[in-house]
C-alpha cells in the first residue's frame, strides 16, 4: 500500500507490481472512488482481451505492453480522482497486488494586507490540505477557516499588534506542495496620528499667540 500525493492539472503514473506483462496471465486494475461505481478493468494476455466495467473517465488510461510493466496514467489529475487505486498480477508464480491512496493537492494562493490600524490579515485561499499559518512577530492573532465543496480550505490569520514599536511583520505559509512569506509594513496607530496631530496643532497656535502678541506691543 502506497499514498501518494499528485498535484492538481499534473499528470500521475501508477505501476503495477513488477512483473512483465509475457509472464502474466491476467492483470486487474479497480479503481474506487468517492460516490462512483468501482471501475474495474481486466486484461487476459493469452487472448489479448480487455474488458471493462463501470469505466468511463476518458483521463485514466491503462497501458499494457508485452515489454512492459502494466500501468495507469491519470492526465491531467483532477480533485475527483482522489481514491483507491488497485492492481492485481496473476502469474505462474502467484498473486500479486499494488495499491496506491492517491491524494490530490491544491497549492493555495497567498495573500497579505492590512485590514485596520496595526491589523493584518494574511489568507491562504482554496488548498488542499489547508495550509497552516503563522507570524513574526507574534501578535494576537485569530484563526478562521472556509470549506468549499471541491475539498479545498481557505485558511485565514488576523493579526494585531498593540506594541508601537512593531512596524514591520511577515507572515508565512506551510503547505505540502510549497512554503511561501510575505512581509508589510504596519501604518502608525490612529491615535498616535490624533495625538501627533493635536500637538502640531498647539504648536501651531502657540507659534501664531506669540507672534500676534508682538504685533500688539508694536
């Protein structure tokens, strides 16, 4: 038993057991999937004859060449072809079986962008599995999580940062098929800016009392 992860639009080869196709008798693949019928197909090599049952996806072709080990391809992999895979060798020495889990991933699409003062958000959109999330610094951050119904995850972080003195924050994302990092810079807190504002403003006053004052005495 074999899992193996395939990513999405690529295209997957799966071997049977490692046994030329002239020392077999009959070669099997049943493919099982999530709420469809076993597809099942059969291979006799002394009558060179297949048949097949409940097999209709035009991307999943078997091969079965004299010189060659029989095989699967799946091109391009979709999400439905998520499932069991099982070859079965019958030869003059016995029984033989391979069987793959194949699993479909889904690389996520990273984004990063601020939402409030000192708050970001930073999303991994549509993977399979979902990716996993985390910040430097660290600040207080909530998860949140959407499913969609094609199986894939959109992971989301928001993060606050009440110290000041963090400008800068980066937040990384962890996925099967990948690891991304993306970086931006916090604006100033608002009520710094009020205060920044109110002081210049006092200044400004100050500045325009005392010079008014002089005009007078003139």
């Amino acid at each position: 038993n074999t899992s193996l992860p395939v990513l999405v639009d690529t295209k997957a080869v799966l071997s049977c057991p490692p046994i030329l196709l002239t020392n077999s008798i009959i070669t099997v693949w049943e493919i099982i999937l999530r709420d469809k019928a076993p597809c099942i197909t059969t291979y006799r090599r002394d009558t060179n004859e297949t048949t097949e049952t409940n097999c209709t996806d035009e991307r999943i072709t078997r091969f079965y060449r004299p010189d060659q080990i029989p095989a699967l391809q799946i091109g391009p992999v979709a999400i439905t072809h998520e499932g069991h895979y099982r070859c079965t060798v019958a030869a003059l020495t016995g029984n033989f079986l391979y069987e793959y889990k194949l699993r479909v991933l889904v690389a996520p699409e990273v984004t990063l962008f601020q939402s409030e003062n000192r708050t970001a958000v930073c999303k991994a959109v549509a993977g399979r599995p979902a990716a996993r999330i985390s910040w430097t610094p660290e600040g207080d951050c909530v998860p949140a999580y959407e499913y969609w119904g094609n199986g894939t995850v959109t992971v989301q972080s928001t993060c606050h940062w009440a110290d000041g003195n963090v400008s800068i924050v980066s937040c990384s994302v962890f996925h099967e098929t990948g690891n991304w990092s993306r970086s931006i810079e916090l604006n100033p807190d608002s009520q710094q800016q009020d205060v920044m504002v109110y002081t210049n403003n006092i200044n400004r006053f100050l500045v325009f009392s005392k010079f008014s004052l002089h005009d007078l005495k003139k």
